[in-house]
C-alpha cells in the first residue's frame, strides 16, 4: 500500500469523524434527523393537568382509557399501571415515605385493578390530610423483615402478608364477599400457604378480626 492510498484513508476517516462530532450521528446513508429533533423522552407515569393544554386533554385522554383518574387533577398512565414494577413505582407517589404500604394499597399492586379509594398504610404517625383525594388508614401492627418486599422503590407487604391483612378487615372497610375473593386470588395468584397465614396470626394472637381470619385459613387449608 503506497503512501498516497494511507494518507487518502487517514483523510476518509477524519472526515467521518467530523461528521460524526457535527451532527450528532454517524454517516449511514440516511438524513440527518431535523434541527429540532429531540431523543424521545417517556410520559411521567402521574400526571396532571398542568402537564396538558387543559381539563378536557385529561377528559379525553380517561375516555379512550390512556390513563387513569385519581382525582379531578391528577391521573396515571394505564400502560404502567399494567405491570408490577409499574405499579410499585406509582404507589411510591402516593404512599407517604417512609411507610409501608399494607392492604387495600398493597394489593392494588399485588394484583392490580381498581386503584383504592383508601391508601393504607403501616406507620406509627397519623396523616389527616388527604392524598390525590385519598384519606390515609395508619395501622401500627408489627410486621417482621421477612414479609416485606421492595418493588419500584415501595416498601410494602409481602404476598403473603398482605393476604393475612385482606381476610383481618372488618365488614365496614370491605365486604365479606370481596375480602374472601380477594385474599383468595392472592393465595392463587402468589402460591400463598395458608399455614404460613395461620402462623402470622397465632404469632399476633392481639389483632382485631383474628377469629374470622383464622376461619377464613383454617376452612382452605386442605384445598390449596
């Protein structure tokens, strides 16, 4: 290879890299993107309507079912709200830190559905004001490292946990049809034992509902 065919290459190849420090990209044949043109960035999984044009934006977008109301301001996007992980991150806005999210609030994101009209949550503090519309239900029962999971940066109760914390409510706070469907599809959702439910319960003999969480168990116990 003769000096002028090198020195030609060299020339080539800093050309390239001028192109490539001027446009952002390297030369493949394709146009340059547009002087305007951005690196796409993701939605904020909570929104509001100040991130809009305006209240009817959010109308429309809650109609074709793109994200979901919390409040008259506020919303979530429906796609995260379909995965764990998403779910766990959007509960994080909500849930005051450093608390534990616990039942209705642990399993919205156990299992999704219906975001709960009510955030519960394991604290030693009360909270009377509201959240996205939300009163906030502290409860103060000791839960152990061991029924506690991390998802998306919440702290909340393991599986089954939260199963246990389903079947304690009382009829006021969710009907018995509802408690017993719920904590049920946990159990089936998660593999959750009802021997390690019992266990939980015979450990914290002091709970409110204990007997009828203990019925509850005890009448699965040979079935799953």
């Amino acid at each position: 290879m003769n000096t002028t065919t090198i020195t030609k290459q060299r020339t080539n190849r800093t050309n390239a890299r001028k192109a490539e420090s001027k446009d952002g990209y390297l030369s493949t044949g394709r146009p340059p993107p547009p002087a305007n043109y951005s690196m796409p960035t993701s939605m904020p999984m909570l929104m509001s309507n100040r991130d809009l044009p305006g209240p009817l934006s959010m109308n429309r977008l809650d109609d074709v079912g793109a994200v979901h109301r919390l409040d008259g301001f506020n919303a979530y996007l429906a796609e995260y709200s379909d995965t764990l992980f998403g779910r766990g991150v959007i509960m994080t806005k909500v849930v005051p830190r450093p608390c534990i999210a616990c039942g209705r609030s642990a399993l919205w994101v156990w299992m999704g559905g219906t975001f709960p009209n009510v955030i519960d949550i394991i604290s030693g503090s009360h909270y009377r004001s509201m959240v996205y519309g939300r009163p906030i239900k502290t409860y103060k029962r000791n839960v152990s490292a061991g029924h506690l999971s991390t998802i998306g940066g919440l702290k909340l109760t393991s599986p089954t946990r939260t199963t246990c914390d389903i079947a304690l409510m009382d009829e006021r706070t969710m009907p018995h049809k509802q408690r017993t469907e719920l904590a049920y599809a946990m159990m089936q959702e998660y593999h959750v034992d009802p021997a390690d439910c019992l266990k939980i319960l015979d450990e914290n003999r002091f709970w409110p509902n204990i007997a009828q969480a203990r019925q509850f168990f005890k009448a699965l116990e040979y079935c799953i």
